[in-house]
C-alpha cells in the first residue's frame, strides 16, 4: 500500500470542508489523524447532509465526505486542563492544523510561537480565508463569498445572466488540497533543517492560484477578462460549446490540426475549400461566418453521435453530462475517484473520495470509515500517559 505518511501524527484542529479536507488526504497516504472535537457537538458539519437521519446522529454526509481514516478526539481547548491535554498531544505530532480565524487560535492559547515551543520540528499550517496578514485578514467567509472576491464570477456568467458562482464548492476543495500539498513539502523541509515550519493557507490566494491565466494576462498587459458563459478561452470560433439536437456539446478545436480533423469528423472536409476558412488567419477574419456554419452543422446530430465522430478524428468533445450520468458510466468505475465503504449505521454504501491521484496503476482510498464524536478519545489519551482515573476526571469535568 501507498503509505508514505506512516508513522507521522496530525493534530486536525479544523471544521467543516478545507481544513478536514487536507487532513483527510493526509490520512489517506497513512497519517494518523486526530480530529480534534469540542465534547458538544463537534464539526459543525456532522449535523448538515440529505440524509435526516445521520444528520441527527452526528454522522452527516457533508462531515462523512472528508472525516475518513481519522480518529476522533473531544475537548473542551477553553479550560485550562483541556489545553494541557492539549499540549501533551502536541508533543507526539507532527503536524497541527488549524482554522480558525486569524487571531483566535492566539486567544485559545496556541499559536504558532507557542506550539513550536512545545515541538520545536511541528509544522504548523494555518488556513484560513485571506491569509495571516493583510487589511481583509479579520474577515471571515465561506466558498461562495471567496468566489464573489475573487473575480471568478465574473469570468463565468454571461452578459445575459450576470456573475454567476460555479456549482461547486470548488474553492473549498482546491484549498484543503493546496494544504495538504504544503504540509507534505513542509515535512520534507524539518527533515532536512530540524526546525518548526508555519505555513499560511488561504482560500483567497488559492482561487486566485486557480486563474493563474488571468491573473499573469491582466497584470501584464493589462487584459481584462469578459464573461465567456460557455466559450473557449481560445475565442477560437471552432471551440466552445455548440447546440446539438438534443443537449450541448463542448468542443476544442484551437489549432490548424485540429481545425482540420474537426471537419474530418464532421463530414465535411468541404469547408476547408472554402477561401474564408482554408488559413488560421482567414478563420480568424471570418470567425463569424465560420461559427454560424458550425452551428447549423451541430443541429443536425445528437450530441453522443457528435461525441463519438469528434474522438474518432482526434478532436477533444464532450457532451454536457449530469452528474449521475458521469458516475453512472465505465471511466468513473475504472478511476475510482469514489469508494463505496460498508458501514453498519446504513444498509446503503458510503462513498468516500479516493486519493487525487493513483500510485502503481492503484486507487488509494480510505480503509477507516468516518468516526463517530470522541470515538477514540479515551484510547489516545491513554497513549500518551493519561491514567483511567485520568479520563474519569477528565470526562466529568467535561473537558473530554
């Protein structure tokens, strides 16, 4: 198995989707994760999902998503003997996220400094929605506010429609992955130099990593982007999407050979003899007729038929799938970007995110199934010295 993380310890001080989501990916290649969750309730996602049921057991599809292969720990960090629990915890890690918004993990008595007074080798990775510093650093927000921040919305809609968000939580996600990118490149770095790392992780920063393009297009020359609705980037008027007879069709044919192969799929190698479309350059000057002309050719076919001609010739299309009809077919299966996981609480599968990548032609996916609340507490209190009389106390106190 791919377990290259074996042996660390991660001290998961997070909620909700992009710091479990890093931590989750930590424990996939190995790491012992330990959640760590207030005794009252715990992630504010074990109670949000579709299914009522496991909401109201804590067990929510939107905390099971990114909760696998972890170990769950409550306490109470507000008291001073929750905080020496804590501690003690510190000293057997490796790695401590947490985030919460900058300042607060201050107020709790456990910032970077201090940590790393404790472990003087601990990565310590902070993610949060604008960063460490900066004038909007207080602020607090979620996947949607960053997406209005970050100019994306304004790329997606059209002139028509107005900014539109994407359908996703894609921020969210690509954040928990940049952390956990950063977390496995800062253990390398105390390996080779014995010394505590801080890393700073933003939601913001990251959405604008994701239109690297833009960003680096605009600011050097000034460029601004326009809505493109469903439009290539390119502006290629042989890219982008097309009506089909029945659904659309998303198309990339951006250069003369693939210009070329698409009306070999077409049917219509003809157009090529047209004077206004045989040379990039008289495409480009009669990119609308051109457009026009694909657009009839497109209504003539469904979009499978289209589908199928174009990867024939070599040219990059898609029709425009649903979700259940992506899942449904035999790449989904081959990949294995979700894994179905037995669990007695349901008669049905969970099915769990796998590793973003597979290792030795392998998927790598999660072996544990999401704990229930302060499921392993006792246990790894007890492995770092806590006595049962200890845990006694401690649990009427209300601290665990």
């Amino acid at each position: 198995m791919f377990q290259p993380l074996a042996g660390l310890r991660v001290i998961d001080l997070t909620q909700v989707l992009a710091g479990p989501y890093a931590a989750y990916q930590l424990g996939l290649m190995g790491a012992e994760v330990l959640k760590i969750e207030t005794p009252d309730g715990g992630d504010w996602s074990r109670d949000k999902g579709d299914i009522a049921q496991l909401n109201a057991e804590g067990m929510g599809i939107a905390y099971l998503t990114q909760n696998a292969n972890k170990k769950s720990v409550t306490l109470n960090l507000k008291t001073p003997e929750g905080l020496a629990v804590m501690k003690r915890l510190i000293e057997s890690a490796d790695v401590f996220i947490e985030n919460f918004r900058p300042g607060a993990i201050t107020r709790l008595g456990l910032p970077f400094e201090t940590v790393r007074e404790i472990n003087p080798r601990i990565v310590y990775c902070s993610i949060s929605a604008y960063g460490q510093d900066g004038e909007f650093s207080h602020r607090p927000a979620y996947d949607h506010v960053i997406q209005g921040m970050c100019g994306i919305m304004k790329t997606t809609g059209t002139v028509d429609t107005g900014p539109q968000k994407v359908g996703a939580p894609y921020v969210d996600y690509a954040t928990g992955m940049n952390a956990a990118f950063a977390i496995v490149s800062a253990l390398h770095e105390t390996r080779r130099t014995g010394e505590a790392v801080h890393l700073d992780v933003a939601m913001l920063d990251t959405s604008m990593l994701l239109m690297a393009s833009l960003v680096t297009s605009h600011l050097t020359s000034g460029w601004m982007p326009r809505p493109a609705g469903n439009e290539a980037w390119s502006q290629s008027p042989s890219s982008g999407a097309f009506e089909t007879s029945d659904g659309l069709l998303m198309v990339a044919a951006n250069n003369d050979k693939q210009f070329r192969a698409l009306c070999a799929g077409l049917g219509r190698p003809d157009i090529l003899e047209d004077e206004r479309w045989r040379e990039p350059e008289a495409r480009r000057d009669n990119a609308a007729a051109l457009r026009a002309e694909l657009v009839g050719i497109f209504l003539s076919g469904t979009a499978s038929e289209w589908e199928k001609a174009l990867d024939s010739a070599g040219v990059p299309a898609s029709r425009v799938r649903s979700l259940d009809e992506v899942l449904a077919e035999g790449q989904a299966r081959t990949r294995s970007f979700a894994h179905a996981m037995s669990w007695d609480r349901q008669p049905r599968d969970i099915h769990l995110p796998t590793l973003g990548f597979k290792v030795n032609r392998e998927v790598v996916a999660p072996t544990q199934a999401p704990p229930e609340l302060g499921s392993d507490t006792r246990e790894v209190l007890k492995g770092i010295g806590y006595s049962e009389a200890d845990l006694c106390r401690l649990s009427e106190a209300a601290i665990i």
